[in-house]
C-alpha cells in the first residue's frame, strides 16, 4: 500500500494556519459552556529560555493541550558535521548546548575515540573529568538562577551566576575562552597546563560548599518556592521511562540510570561519588536531584585534582597517525612540518564502522553516533541532545496544569535551544 | 520483597544461566542473548547480528521493526525498556538498494546493555512507529521524518518538527541534498557599486 500524505496527518506544505495540529478545536465547545482559548506563548517569551513557542489550549486558567514548537535557533550541525573532517567539528559541538560546551566537546571526542580505537593517557582523562565537572556546575548554576527567576525569586541568579563567573575564570586560564571553548581534542591535550590554573580551581573549590548552602538556605525551605515546585509537573518512573528521559528529569522519578555508573568512560570507575535520586517525581525533587549533583560535583574535582596535581606526564596520545602532530618541531625538522601539514590539511582516514557513545551530560544521555565510510569525514554524524528528547514530555506534564505552572515546567526540563534546535 | 521480584529489578548475575552480562560482550555472536533469542523466535525476520568495538547491531526485516522491540522490551530477561535515539542513515552512496537504514538506539537499565537495532527501506516504503511501544519515539520520528522523509506507519502527529511547516525544498539530510539548498542565496554587491576597500591581510578588497 502505498502512504500517502493525508493517512498520517502530515500538514500540505501551504498550510500554515497552526490551529489543526492540535486535537482540540478553538470552536470546541466545554461542558461549562465556555469556549477554548488559544494562548501563544513565545517565541520572545523570557521564560521559554531562548526561541521556543508553546501553544497552548485553555479552560480558564488549566490548560488542555500543549504544542511546543521548536526550530527557530536549527543551524544543521547534522548536515555540516557531514563536510568537515573530524578535528574541524569539535567548535561546532560548543555551539549546541553553550552553557556546558566542555562536555559537548566531550561527547564529540570520546566517540570519535571509539571510531579510532585510540587510548588517551590517564592524565589527560583526569583533566577531562576535571573540566567536564566544572562544566556541569556551570550548566546546573544557570539553570538554578534562571529557573528560580521564572518562578518568582529573583535574586537566584545574582548568586548563582556569581560562582558560574569564577568557572568561567577557569575556563578562560585553561582553554582562553569562556563560553564556546573549542577544549577537548581528539587524543587528549596538546598544550601544557597554566601555572595558576590549579591555584584558581582549588579557591574555588574552598569557597563553594558554603555557596551551595546558600542556595539552599534561600529556597529549600521557601514556603513560596514550595508552593510553586512540590506537586507540580509529576512524572512517574513508567512514564519517564517510556518517553526516554535522561539526567535528573529520570533520576527525579526515583529510576537509577547514570551513565557515568551504569557504563563508565573516562576514568569514573575510580572515582567516589553517589547518585541522587528522587522519590515523587515533581519539580522539587528534580531541583533537589540538581542540586545534590552539584556537591557530587565538586567531590569528584576534588578527588581528581588530589590525584592529578602533582602528575606531568604526557597528556596527548603517542605517536599515532590520527592525532595532531607536536608544534615543537615544526619550527625545525622539515619532516615534522610535512606531517603536521599534511594532518591539517587532509586530516586522517577513519576505519569502516559505526560507533555510538553517550556520556552523562548535565541535563541528561548525550550521544554521538557516528557512520564512517573510511574518509576523513563522517558518513553521518548524529546528535543525540538530552533536552531535544526530554522536551517531548512536556506536553503529558501540561495537561491538566494551570497556565501560571508552564513556566515552572519548562524550566525543570532544563532546556537549551541551542541543543534542542541543533 | 520476594524473590521473583528482586529478580525482575536486578540483572542476572548467578553463572551458567545464559543470562550473563558478559555474554552480550562474547566474541561469539551466537551466544548474545538477543540474538539468540531473535533467530528462535522470529526466525525470517531477524536478518543479521554485526559486532564493532564492542556495540553489537542487529538488522531486522522493516515489517516486524516494531514487533520485535515490543518483544526485547516485554521479554522477562532482555528487558530492553529503553529507547536512547532514533534515526536515519542515507546509504545513497554506499549501496544502491535500499536507500535509508532506520537505526533505533536501545538500552536496557536493568542489564546495562546497549543494542542497535536497524532496518533497511527503499525510499517511500513505511516503517512501524516504535510510539506504540516507547512514546519517546514520537519527536525522534518526526525529526525523523523532517530530515530524510521517512513515513512511520501509525505515528499520531507526523508533521515537521525542526523545520518550518511550509518548508518546500524536500529533506535536508538526504544525500542528494546540496549543503547550501537548493535555493538561490542572494549575493551581496555583485554590481560593485559599493567601492573595494585594501584589507590588511589580503590586499584585496571584499
């Protein structure tokens, strides 16, 4: 039989008059005899975090149906990953979720790694976890400043973005930039560590636990932050499970899947840190799991940082045709300046395969999926983002909320357009 | 809790059950517990099994696609309840027949496996929706479907997700489909009527 365009509900291309999308009727008449309002939230909506546009469909002040529509901030990342070669595609992968641009890096070069089958030394994946957690604190601090400030307490961010400035200090020490850092590189780290680099991360590691109980202090016990976030936006674990949810959205709901547990990469099997579950599943538990991961966090660095400090040997992969060829003496040997020309002109030949990598990202399963065909750029590359799949929840947790909590509900998603639109 | 249920919530670990985690890791494809299970039980449709660096994939025929993830996800050992990423590969230019490889991401949480299903269709040919199974399918399939033109036989909403709703230049992560589209981009000054300026770098103008 052969489909056509009308027997799946696919819209005819000149159609733009968005109301038939949703099941419900603006004529539709309510048992109350009122009608159904069409609310249209976004695109320049504070609190969609960006371009997104949610439709909604109230009764009063409940709403019925909701349509989030996304796409404004789509770049193709997908489709241009396919015409560069593997080394050019990291500062594209700092681009997608830009508030936590090391573990996107991340994502991006361990699953090349696999590609290659190449072993990055202990070091190197050390200074990885390093960043990469740091990373996750600057993520979590954002969205703890923003969401608080949709939902009412305005002087979150004030705090939060506070310490996020001091990581951003780090990063720009280790890397020189501050938001999009281009850090990972496939093979580990070419250049050497600055001086005062470990200085600054150990005066931030001292001054942030009494930050977090700041945070805390301000909102734990907040009866108006309380009466905003207990009870709201309930997601049971089947229901989190079937609609794929990742990172505290899952661990919220009480389901244990962190993949830097359940499949370890980098060097996190030797690391000491716990999971933090919810048990109700709404978006206090959520923002309890967000926050708890954060003192996670900061005992990870330390125990890498304690094990690390005191170590120089090398950080980059060892002679092997797929990483960059030493700066030293290309300046010298004609030799060394014929191979690093000719890496950073052609690039490396993958083997035929198909590799798939996720990593914990801080808002949830960050994967790469890459198809080689044996050229020196990916066949297919996919990007598997955590809030892209965690967005599709959103309309099952507005149905039957009030239209005041669809800020709220956005916001414990814990979205970035930039990651969701790609 | 008793011992039926704590068997359900945890992974095998007793020895000599064929139940194993390590046995999904085994060299020796025939022992993998899906695939294993797949040839008996679905003996036509379940094609091929394919291990690189340690992920295992599985082809199936597209008319059980779904069929089959329904079983992995309701059998009382595979357990296979988790869908990570589902998507498309154009193989225009790697083989001539068929063109699309529809890949599922699947994982279990109790085993902590991974498993890559794929099934193979010409252009135009439709594929079960995994919604039925997984509601995290539907925006997977969308996109789906916005970016190659895939149609998921069953799927509630298919419409486009990432592009515009009027977006007339066809699919763009289709082989055939230039970079740039297929529209013409405007060129700036092409009359130069605006004067060159001398760049430092160049000596040229822009």
């Amino acid at each position: 039989m052969e489909p056509t365009k009308t027997e799946f509900n696919v819209m005819e291309s000149t159609q733009t008059d968005y109301s038939g999308t949703l099941m419900v009727e603006d004529e539709h008449e309510l048992a109350s005899g009122e009608r159904v309002m069409t609310l249209n939230m976004g695109p320049q909506h504070p609190s969609t975090h960006g371009v997104m546009r949610v439709l909604l469909k109230l009764d009063g002040e409940t709403v019925i149906e909701c349509d989030p529509m996304i796409g404004y901030l789509h770049r193709g990342t997908e489709k241009l990953s396919e015409t560069k070669r593997y080394a050019q595609i990291v500062p594209w992968t700092d681009r997608l979720d830009y508030t936590a641009a090391p573990q996107n890096n991340l994502g991006y070069v361990l699953a090349v790694e696999k590609l290659l089958g190449l072993n990055v030394p202990e070091r190197a994946q050390y200074w990885r976890v390093i960043m990469v957690e740091l990373s996750r604190l600057a993520s979590h601090l954002v969205w703890l400043g923003t969401h608080a400030l949709d939902i009412g307490a305005l002087s979150m961010s004030l705090y939060t973005f506070r310490e996020r400035e001091m990581i951003m200090d780090i990063f720009e020490t280790f890397c020189g930039a501050r938001l999009t850092t281009n850090m990972m590189e496939i093979g580990g780290f070419s250049r050497p560590l600055p001086d005062t680099l470990i200085e600054q991360i150990r005066n931030f590691l001292r001054v942030f636990p009494n930050r977090i109980t700041e945070y805390t202090d301000l909102l734990t016990a907040n009866p108006i932050w309380l009466a905003r976030t207990k009870g709201v936006g309930v997601i049971t674990p089947e229901a989190a499970t079937s609609y794929s949810l990742t990172g505290a959205c899952l661990r919220g709901s009480g389901i244990n899947y962190d993949i830097r547990k359940a499949d370890p990469y980098l060097v996190y099997d030797q690391l000491d840190f716990e999971v933090p579950l919810g048990q109700f599943g709404d978006v206090f538990d959520r923002y309890l799991v967000r926050v708890e991961e954060m003192r996670q966090a900061h005992k990870i660095i330390t125990q890498a940082l304690n094990y690390i400090e005191h170590d120089d040997r090398p950080m980059m992969a060892y002679e092997s045709a797929y990483v960059m060829p030493p700066h030293m003496g290309t300046m010298t040997t004609a030799e060394d300046m014929q191979r690093h020309f000719v890496w950073v002109i052609k690039g490396f030949s993958a083997p035929i395969g198909e590799v798939y990598h996720a990593i914990e990202h801080g808002k949830g399963e960050f994967g790469i999926h890459i198809v080689s065909d044996g050229g020196s750029m990916p066949y297919r590359m996919r990007i598997r983002t955590p809030d892209y799949v965690n967005l599709g929840v959103l309309p099952h947790m507005a149905q039957g909320a009030m239209l005041a909590d669809m800020v709220a509900l956005i916001g414990t998603i814990d979205i970035v357009l930039g990651s969701v639109d790609r | 809790m008793t011992d039926g249920e704590n068997q359900k919530s945890n992974a095998v670990v007793t020895t000599g059950t064929g139940w194993e985690r390590e046995l999904y890791y085994d060299d020796d494809l025939s022992k993998h517990p899906v695939v294993r299970e797949l040839s008996a039980v679905f003996p036509d449709d379940f094609l091929d099994a394919v291990r690189f660096r340690n992920e295992t994939t599985i082809y199936v025929t597209p008319a059980r696609f779904r069929d089959i993830a329904m079983y992995m996800r309701d059998h009382e050992k595979l357990q296979i309840n988790f869908l990570s990423d589902l998507t498309a590969v154009d193989m225009l230019n790697l083989r001539t027949a068929p063109r699309f490889d529809v890949t599922a991401q699947l994982y279990s949480i109790p085993n902590r496996v991974r498993l890559r299903m794929k099934t193979s269709i010409d252009d135009g040919q439709s594929v079960p929706s995994l919604v039925p199974v997984f509601n995290g399918a539907n925006w997977m399939e969308r996109e789906c479907y916005d970016m190659f033109g895939i149609f998921f036989e069953g799927h509630p909403n298919l419409r486009r997700i990432l592009l515009q709703d009027d977006w007339d230049e066809g699919h763009p992560l289709r082989k055939d489909y230039p970079t740039r589209g297929w529209k013409d981009f405007p060129v700036y000054n092409k009359e130069r009527t605006i004067r060159r300026t001398k760049t430092r770098w160049t000596g040229r103008g822009v």
